[in-house]
C-alpha cells in the first residue's frame, strides 16, 4: 500500500458512551493507520467537515444510540454534497440485521455489531484499500 490509510472516526448525535469508539481508533492505529476522533455528540455536518479538512479515505461511525438510520444516510447525503465519492463510510454498534442490509443498499460499507473482532475491522480496512491506496 503506497499511502498511509486516514480514518475519522466518530459518535453522532446525542449517544455519549465512546468507549468502544476509542477501543477501535486504537486498534486502527496499532494497525498502522492514521486515526482522528472527534469525540461525541457530533453532528453529521461536523462529522463531515471534519473528515473533508483532515483528508481521510474513511469515516467510521459508532452507533449506540438507535439512529443509526438518520445518521448513516444524513452523513452519506452530506459526504455526496461535498464531492466525497472516494471515501468509505463504514461503522458498527447496536444494528439489526435488516437496518444493516438496508444500509449496505444505500452505500455503506461494513457495519460492524459488538463481539466484531479488532483484527477483523483492520483487515477489513487494508483489504478495501489494497488497491485503492496502491
């Protein structure tokens, strides 16, 4: 992999427990990533600006809260407003199935629900950058 492979990762909206957030910036830069965290309640619109300043290829939202189906679509719509074709919006928390199916349609990457292993989420990441970061 020719660059380093930047991820944002953030909790949206009014969900404040952030532990498994910061667990997984962890794992992602003892995996050799970039990692920006942008701490909790934030805004699609922040989530967003942040990531178009700091240049990241990926986004990831943690979800706890139950609105994963407002958030996921809003920073989906913002990112598409801002010429954000190239990132990957990804995430995980406390998902059904169905919501995730529904998700992954509308063109977010892999979600994640708890007991996902930290290897696995790296990999993940590596592997859908493999060629794009060549």
């Amino acid at each position: 992999m020719g660059q380093k492979i930047r991820v944002l990762i953030a909790k949206a909206g009014l969900d404040g427990h952030d532990r498994g957030a910061k667990v997984i910036a962890a794992a992602l830069r003892d995996g050799g990533m970039e990692v920006i965290y942008t701490g909790v309640r934030k805004s699609p619109e922040v989530i967003v600006d942040a990531a178009l300043q700091e240049d990241v290829n990926a986004i990831g939202i943690s979800s706890l809260s139950g609105a994963h189906m407002t958030i996921f679509p809003k920073v989906m719509a913002l990112m598409k407003g801002k010429g954000m074709d190239d990132v990957l919006l990804f995430g995980g928390g406390i998902i059904p199935q169905q919501d995730i199916e529904k998700l992954n349609v509308m063109g977010v990457g892999k979600l994640f629900t708890p007991g996902a292993s930290m290897i696995e989420i790296v990999d993940y990441l590596k592997q859908y950058f493999q060629t794009r970061l060549a």
